[in-house]
C-alpha cells in the first residue's frame, strides 16, 4: 500500500554507515526529508544526491534531518562517503526492509519509460562526477521516492518516483523548511498508469 500524505510516517530503527543507531521517532521536532536512492553506482542517483548536497548549508540552519536510504552495502556507502561532510546521514538497506515499509516502486516499465525523460543526459553528468567507480546492487529497476516529514512525525509530502531521474523538485524542499505555510503541490500522475 503506497502512503499518503497526513499519515504518520512508518517508524523504524536502523544505525547509520557509521554505526549510529537512528530512530525515526526521535527526530520529531525536526522537519525530515527521507530520500530513497538506488544503488550509489547509478549516475542518475549520484547526481541527484550532489544536488541536494548542495544545500546542505540551507539545511543545517533550518535544522533539517536528512536520511538517505541506499541499497548498497555499508562498505560501498562508507567508500562512496569517505572525504566528504555530508549533512545526508546515510542509511544502508540492502535488506530492503525500508523501502518496503515506505512502498517503494520496483517497475520495469516505468525504468524503460526514463529513456524518453532525459536520463541519459543524467547519467553521463553523474558519470563524470562520480569519484569511484561501483556495480549494481539490488534490484535493477529500483525507482526510489522522496518523503517529507513534519515536526510531529505527520508525512507531509510524499513523492513516489515515476521513472528514473524523476524526483521531489529542491525548490519544493526549500519551501517544506522556510515557508511556515507550506503546502504541498499536487502530485504529478504516474506516467505509465492506464
């Protein structure tokens, strides 16, 4: 059953690549951005990972948790980390136990569908950022999605990926931590839905 909005997000115990326990439940109080990657091989992902890095600063102040769930191993995440500062705490799940509670899209089709929405472009711009060189993991038509969790454990946005590449737009993520008012835009129909 996919989620909804106003629900309250699924709680969950996991400890970070570094071995810190994390609890969902124990960042209320916090406004949550809970992002679900690939694999850290994949460009497209890798790309958009950078980006929301770039704002790290942005979410530091406005004191908002990232979690990064990935299905890679711990060892991939800690190597694909290593020299950087990440805000992102990030989470391996190779168990794909989260992405499971968060209802997380495996399909085939909709991957196919990515080459008419710019992925190439992506994935060779990925390609060239990427400081190593990683294989697959898990499942190859893996989509991912993006929650975002208010104050009080309520899931404020959720945004199931319709294709690779596809993702929660950051201008909506700046306005979720600076905009006390923030409403959610309507979510986009599925592109492959009959």
């Amino acid at each position: 059953m996919i989620l909804k909005a106003n629900q309250s997000a699924p709680d969950f115990t996991v400890r970070d690549i570094q071995g810190n326990p994390i609890k969902l439940s124990q960042f209320q109080g916090n406004k949550i951005l809970l992002t679900f990657y690939r694999h850290v091989g994949c460009p497209v992902n890798h790309l958009r990972f950078l980006e929301l890095s770039s704002h790290d600063q942005a979410f530091r102040e406005k004191g908002l948790v990232v979690l990064a769930v990935y299905e890679s191993s711990a060892d991939n995440l800690l190597r694909y980390s290593e020299n950087e500062h990440y805000h992102a705490r990030l989470i391996a799940n190779p168990e794909f136990d989260l992405y499971e509670m968060y209802a997380i899209e495996l399909n085939t089709l909709k991957l196919l569908f990515s080459m008419y929405k710019g992925v190439y472009a992506k994935k060779v711009e990925g390609k060239k950022r990427a400081k190593h060189a990683f294989e697959p993991e898990g499942h190859s038509n893996l989509l991912g999605g993006d929650f975002l969790i208010s104050e009080d454990g309520l899931l404020k946005r959720v945004y199931y990926n319709q294709f690779l590449g596809d993702c929660l737009p950051t201008e909506e993520i700046l306005a979720f931590i600076n905009d006390p008012r923030y409403s959610p835009a309507p979510q986009p129909t599925p592109c492959c839905e009959e």
